[in-house]
C-alpha cells in the first residue's frame, strides 16, 4: 500500500521537504520504518503514467545526494529540490521509492504542485 499525499512547493524557491517512511506491510499498518542503510528515490514527473526513465523526469536520490537520511532509525529523510526543477508553475506527480536488499517498494505518490509566485 502507498500513501497519497499532495505536496506544495513555491516555483523558482529551493525547497527542502521532510518525509517519514512508514511500513505499510506491517500490522499494524503505517509504523514507522528503519531506513538505515536504504535508497531512497524521489520521481518528479509531468503525469502519473509518465516513466520515471522520461527525459523529463526529475530524479532525486540518496545516491546523488539530494536526499539524506536524517533521522533513519525513525524513518525521517530529507529531500532539496533545487529551483533549477522548479521553475514553471502547475501541478506534477511524484513517487518516492524505497530500494531495500533488492525490493522495491513505493512509499508515497500523490500531486507536486509549483505554486505560482
């Protein structure tokens, strides 16, 4: 199960968002989970059924640094976007994977909107 959830950024601002992943295999559901030692992947794209390997997709990373694990035994990460992403007003999608021994899971999806200045 993934969590939906919108999320609101200022065009032509760099942006630093936190997330807290939480296992939503687990029972019960939505504990928080350890993300010690795992990549996370941050997907900003024009649509839902736009592939992540799109030339127009943004990807974020913990391997290209963008996102560090700042608290990861509570699950806490945090992401910059930089404004060079963030430079035209209008609302994307994104999706934020969880790349644990080789599994694959989506964390969360939902609306990224560039809210206009």
């Amino acid at each position: 199960m993934t969590t939906t959830q919108r999320v609101i950024v200022q065009q032509n601002n760099d942006e630093t968002l936190q997330a807290t992943i939480t296992d939503h295999d687990s029972v019960p559901s939505d504990n928080v989970m350890n993300i010690t030692g795992m990549q996370l992947d941050l997907y900003i794209k024009s649509t839902k059924e736009t592939p992540d390997s799109d030339p127009s997709t943004v990807h974020l990373s913990t391997t290209t640094g963008e996102i560090t694990l700042t608290d990861p035994t509570h699950g806490v990460a945090r992401i910059f976007v930089a404004r060079a992403h963030l430079q035209t007003a209008g609302t994307l999608w994104y999706k934020l994977d969880v790349l644990s021994g080789g599994q694959l899971k989506t964390s969360g999806n939902g609306p990224f909107t560039v809210a206009a200045q």
